[in-house]
C-alpha cells in the first residue's frame, strides 16, 4: 500500500515537473541557474557564495513576516518586539530564524570573501564581480548595523550611539553622515525611524540589484578554477607550445639549410683551388 502511494505520488510529481516544462520551460531554467561547475579540489568552498545568497533571503522573508508586528515607534519598539516573542504565532521561531541567520550571514560572507581573495578568484576578468561583491558585503554590514536598534533596547541603543560616533570621525564626510543617521542632536524617535526606513527599504532596494548583477558575471566569467577554463586554458597553452615549437623547428631547419649551404660553396671552391692547382 505504502509503495503503490510513493510510486503515484512520484508519477504525479513527475508528470507536473513535465507539464511545467513543457509549457514555460521553467526547470531548464533553473537547471541552467542552479548548474555550476567548480573544482574538485577544495569544491564545498565554493558553496558559500550559494550559502550566502541563501541566508540573505532568508533576511528577506522572516524580516518581511517580522513586519506584521513590528511598529518602528520609541514607544512602542520594544513592546512590540516583546509581543513577537511571546505573544504572537510562531514568533520565537520566526525572529530566532532572523536574528541567528543575521549572525551566520556575517560570518559565512566574510568566510566567502576570503576563499576569493586567496583563491585569487579577484583576477581579470573577474575584477568588476570582485567589486561588486566588496559592496555587497559592505551593504549587508550597514544591514547588520541598521538593524541592531530596531529592538529598542539598551544593548541596540549604545551600539548605535557607538557606532554613530566612530563613523563622526570619516574625513569630509563625518558630520553629514551622523546627520543623516541621527536625524537630531542625540539618538532619538528620528534615529529609529531612520534606522528603520534604511534597514527595510533602502539598503534591501540597494542589495537586489547588485546581487543580480554578481549573478550575472559569475556565470558569464564561471567561477575561477572550473574545469571548462582549465580546459581551454590548457588547450591554449598546449597550442602555443605547438607554434612555438614549430617556430623552433623552422628555426633549426633554416640554420642547417644556411650551414649545409655554406659547407657546399666551401666544397666547391675548395675542389676548383685543386684543379687550377693540378692544371
């Protein structure tokens, strides 16, 4: 009974799988998005640029389910918070998911990062990805950042005066910056709600398109080490060992064609020095 039921459900799955592609193509396309050759050599590595995409969507969707309780006041911040925690459906669960993925996602896209640069995987002509991931790690810090003051409570509050402060010491630019976070004279309601808008708004807007842009270099350049640009690497390098042995070649060829040359005009007047001497 319990065979019969797995083999239909799987015939069931398998004739919506063809249905879908059939009609939109879709699973090619995930196929070809998902499919990414990597190294063998060091290849889990090369998950975490996946993981990390992973955890900042699940930023995305458990910040989004957060905001149905949340209200971004000075007054009602905390209790809010507090009502997510305690009060609402799988509140703990959702705001545990955020809070902890937050954490991990500092650590698995500087562990990212790194692989990168020892790799060596910043190199021509994947400099522009490079740059374009430096910003995306500098977007998910302001993330991070942002988002510590939200609970309103005095952990999030002295980090951000903190915070506010060391960035008061950038050059040129410090005292905008602390007016445009602060939005007064101290962390008040205007920093909250400053904080919020940038947290949920701006910084998300400023993440998806450079995400879409690291995507799209990534499979135009491969990741660095795959076995296709091993292989026409190789294949380039095994075809100017060919040329410039073939260059040798005719190189040896004409020396000897020159030397034989000489030895011959040698022998010859060699040979007509003996017979006007003999005569």
């Amino acid at each position: 009974m319990i065979g019969r039921l797995r083999s239909q459900t799987m015939e069931w799955g398998k004739s919506l799988i063809d249905w879908t592609e059939d009609r939109t193509g879709a699973v090619t396309l995930m196929e070809h998005f998902l499919y990414e050759p990597v190294p063998k050599r060091g290849a889990w590595l090369y998950t975490l640029g996946s993981a990390t995409l992973f955890l900042i969507t699940l930023q995305f969707l458990t910040g989004i389910l957060l905001l149905f309780y949340y209200v971004p006041t000075t007054d009602h911040a905390w209790n809010s918070v507090y009502y997510i925690m305690n009060g609402a459906y799988f509140g703990v669960l959702i705001r545990g998911i955020h809070y902890w993925s937050a954490n991990f996602l500092l650590a698995v896209i500087g562990l990212h990062m790194a692989r990168t640069f020892f790799s060596g995987s910043y190199k021509a002509p994947r400099e522009l990805n490079w740059i374009v991931g430096v910003i995306l790690l500098l977007l998910v810090v302001g993330l991070a950042f942002t988002g510590y003051l939200l609970r309103w409570d005095q952990d999030g509050f002295w980090a951000s005066v903190v915070g506010v402060k060391i960035g008061s010491w950038t050059p040129l630019l410090g005292p905008y910056i602390v007016q445009f976070l602060i939005g007064g004279d101290v962390v008040g309601p205007a920093t909250l709600a400053r904080f919020f808008a940038i947290h949920v708004w701006l910084l998300p807007a400023a993440i998806a398109p450079f995400i879409g842009i690291h995507l799209y270099l990534l499979r135009r350049h491969g990741e660095f080490g795959s076995e296709f640009e091993y292989t026409d690497r190789i294949a380039k390098l095994h075809e100017r060992q060919r040329q410039e042995s073939y260059s040798q070649l005719e190189l040896e060829e004409d020396d000897y064609d020159e030397a034989y040359d000489g030895e011959s005009l040698r022998s010859e007047d060699d040979d007509r020095d003996r017979r006007d001497g003999g005569g």
